[in-house]
C-alpha cells in the first residue's frame, strides 16, 4: 500500500497543510510588521525560517511514529484477515498492545479461533455424515427443488446406474415436466418426488423396475419454511418379496395337502359310522382309505420336519468315507421288485471299481436316491425303462462324481424346469401312472441334501421322451 494512500499518509498531509496555512498567514502579517517596528528584522526573519523548518520537521516525525502505531498493524490485521480469506483458519496476530489496537487484536484471534472451530467442527459433522452415507446398506439420493441430484452415497450411485437407461413408459410420460428431461431425478421417482413437492410430506411406496421391486421413502427438504428439495431412500426388497410370496404360497399349499387327506378321512369314518358299508368288504375298504390317507398325512409331515430343520440348520448330518458304488448297487437291488411288477426295465452303469466319497453321509445319498427312482417309477409307464448311472470324473476343482437317474417316462414341460425343486411342486396328476401321489417335497429334500454335500444337481427333459436328473458331488469337500 503507498504511503500517500495510507491513514497516516493522508493525516500527515493535512497536517503539513495547515501548518503551511498557519505560517503564511503569519508571515504575510508578521513580516511587514518586523521590517517596520525591528530594527534586526534579518535575524528575526531567519528566527522564523528556522521556526519553520523545525515545525515541519515534528510533523514529519509525527507522521513516522503514527505510522508505525497504526499503519503498520492495520497492514498486519489486513493480511491477517485476507489469509482467513484464503482457507488458512490458524492465522493469528501478534500484537500486544494496551492501546484499540491491541484489543482489536486480540478480538480478531478470538474471531478466527471460533472461526476456525467451526469450521473444523462443520468439517466433522461433513466426514461423519459421508461415513454414514458410505456405511449404509440402503441407496441414499438427496435432490433439489429442481430435480437435480446434490448428494449420493455408493450404493445410491448404483441405483442411478442401474435406472439410468431406463425407457419412458406412458404414466411416467403425463407426469413428467419440461424440467424433468434435462434434470437427473430417476424416471422412476419423478411421480413420488412432485407428490412430495406439492403435498409437502412423507411418501413411501414400492416402485418395480427391470423385474424387481424397490422400496422407496422420500422425504421433503425444508429450509426457512420452504421446500428446496427432496431425500430418497431406496432399498432392493425384491428377494424379501419373493420371500413373502413363498411363505404365502407354502401356508396355501400346506393347507390344501393337509386338508385333501383330512377332507377323505373324516367322509370315508362318516360313512361307517352311518353305517353305509353293508358289507365286510365294503368296511375293510373304508378303512384301507382312511390307513392309506393317514400315511400320506404322515409322509407329509415327515417331509415337512425334514426340510425345514435341514433349511435351519438343524439336522446332524455326520460325514464319513462311503462307496457310492455299493450304495448304488443297494437301490438298484431295492427297487427291481417294483420294477417286475410295472413290467419296468431298470439298468445300472457304474465303475467297476470302488467309487469313494470322502465326506459324506450314506443315509441321507440314499434317500436323494430313493426320492429321484420313486419319482422315476411314478412317471414312467409299463414296458418303460430307467437307468441308474455313476462314474468317478476328473475336472478342474478335482476328482467328481457324477451320478444320474433317467427314466422314459411322460417327462417335463420346459416351462416347468425350473421350478422342479421348489417346494409343493408336482407334475401333472394326469401324467403320473396309477399311483399315489406325492407329497410335492421330496425334490426340495433332495436338492437340500446335495447343497449340503457341496454338490450340484440338474434336470434335463423332454415332453414323451422321459427326465435325466444330473447330480455332482465332489469326492473330496472343499474347504
């Protein structure tokens, strides 16, 4: 800063102005005066000119001591407050001084102390708050009044993402303004995020995009009394939906399989009560329904312990060494007796030599087995023909077993496949040969037992032409 622009330059030269002033209004008076009345007016008049000279040489000195009393820390407090200014928030002076400076001084260390523990504290509040975004499992998305986005988190970042190439469809097209096709709201929130502008409230509602389901909770922003914009919290509930329908679709069925065998057992003891079987004949098939309903109410209910404690967890199942080659050969030997009575050609392909799994559990294969060839009997017709198959094979994970049961029976719609192994799944009543029908969980029993062996099973097949049901299982289990 130049001296002349300066406080103290501005007051030194107001000052030498009116000394100036003084004297030669002084001199214009004083000195016709002398030359009249003295006779050394010489000496007087170089009296003066020295009187003046020092005069102006105080004010000078004057000037210098104000300029570094005031001057010199108002530069300091100037650059002290431009480096505030700047982001250096630890910029503190050093003045000590009794005088206003001084106190101005210490007021303006105290200001940018607070300053600086409030931005440091704003800072805080700022990283706390972008940890919680970052640590949230649900999508966060902050908009403003305008429908442009101002905050995310990452799994918010992926949501808009995965919305973003999103088409129109027509009821997002009527609510949709001019605005909204140059900002970046979701085109799925667009509906939600005006009904929260123009109702100044809470809205919640599940939205389905590309087959799955979001829930979404959107909350205005308010700021002085006005609505400046929205916040929208949006989770993937699609598998809770799913679910949810499960559950729905387990108790319905639960209830219509139970409630068949009950419905035949009450009507069939109605009738002997009432005595409607004249006949011993007549009375002992009576009461062969009522035994035969109550085992399939009994299978039912085994079947439905067994799935869910294994779904829980809660079935021991010990782990040994075991040869899947004599537990084939036992099943195959099982079930040839009801092969001869259905006229049903049943082969087995297996290794010649010994085929172990080192951790498994012997009962539980035999039952996967028993359920698949049960299956395989009960869909394949008279004159048919089913073949057990099982080989040790090298793969990239190692030494695997692949086993198989294949039957020429009516076979699978296509449709169908793949839910096969979902719980109170049956085929086509229509399709199955005269014989009791299934519980419809003996496949979901199955593919629990194989998941607990680390293993893979698979169905393949073709309406007329029959099922092959591929199962893998690792000879020895994976850490």
């Amino acid at each position: 800063m130049s001296f002349w622009r300066s406080l103290v330059g501005k007051l030194w030269m107001t000052i030498i102005g009116l000394v100036a002033c003084v004297l030669l209004i002084l001199g214009l008076f004083l000195l016709p005066y002398i030359d009249t009345n003295f006779t050394n007016s010489a000496a007087i008049k170089k009296m003066f000119v020295i009187v003046c000279v020092i005069g102006f040489s105080l004010t000078t000195f004057f000037a210098l001591f104000l300029f570094t009393k005031i001057t010199q820390p108002m530069q300091q407090l100037i650059r002290a407050a431009d480096s505030i200014r700047k982001g250096k928030y630890d910029t503190r002076l050093s003045l000590r001084t009794s005088d206003e400076i001084g106190t101005l001084s210490i007021t303006f260390n105290h200001m940018a102390e607070e300053l600086e523990n409030t931005i440091r504290s704003l800072k805080h509040e700022k990283e706390h708050l972008s940890s919680v975004l970052r640590s949230m499992y649900d999508a966060v998305i902050t908009l403003d009044r305008s429908g442009a986005i101002i905050l995310t988190n990452p799994p918010g970042e992926k949501v808009l993402e995965l919305w973003g190439d999103l088409p129109d469809s027509a009821s997002e097209m009527e609510e949709m303004t001019e605005d909204d096709y140059w900002s970046g709201i979701p085109k799925p929130l667009i509906p939600m995020f005006h009904r929260v502008l123009d109702q100044e409230g809470d809205q919640s509602m599940n939205i389905h995009v590309k087959k799955g389901v979001w829930s979404v909770h959107m909350t205005p922003l308010a700021s002085d009394g006005e609505i400046r914009g929205a916040v929208a919290v949006v989770r993937d509930v699609t598998e809770q939906v799913k679910l949810e329908k499960m559950r729905s679709d387990f108790v319905a069925n639960v209830s219509h399989e139970i409630r068949t065998p009950l419905s035949m057992m009450q009507g069939y003891s109605e009738a002997l009560l009432d005595g409607m079987a004249a006949t011993p004949e007549e009375q002992a098939e009576l009461v062969q329904v009522i035994h035969d309903e109550s085992l399939r109410m009994t299978r039912l209910v085994r079947d439905l312990l067994d799935l869910a404690r294994m779904e829980a967890g809660y079935i021991d199942m010990p782990m040994a060494q075991m040869d899947f080659r004599e537990l084939a050969e036992r099943m195959h030997r099982k079930f040839l007796v009801r092969a001869k009575e259905h006229d049903i050609t049943l082969k087995l392909e297996v290794d010649n030599s010994p085929m172990y799994l080192e951790q498994a559990n012997e009962d539980r294969l035999e039952q996967v087995l028993t359920n698949l060839l049960d299956n395989a009997f009960r869909h394949t017709p008279d004159g048919g023909e089913i073949g057990i198959s099982a080989h040790i094979r090298e793969s990239k994970l190692g030494k695997e077993l692949h086993a198989s049961i294949k039957d020429s029976g009516a076979g699978i719609p296509s449709d169908d496949l793949a839910f096969i192994f979902e719980r109170f799944y049956k085929a086509d009543k229509a399709r199955v040969r005269g014989e009791t029908v299934g519980t419809g969980l003996g496949l979901s029993i199955v593919k629990n037992i194989v998941d607990s062996h680390q293993g893979t099973i698979q169905a393949e097949s073709e309406l007329g032409k029959g099922t092959i049901f591929h199962m893998i299982l690792p000879v020895e289990r994976h850490q």
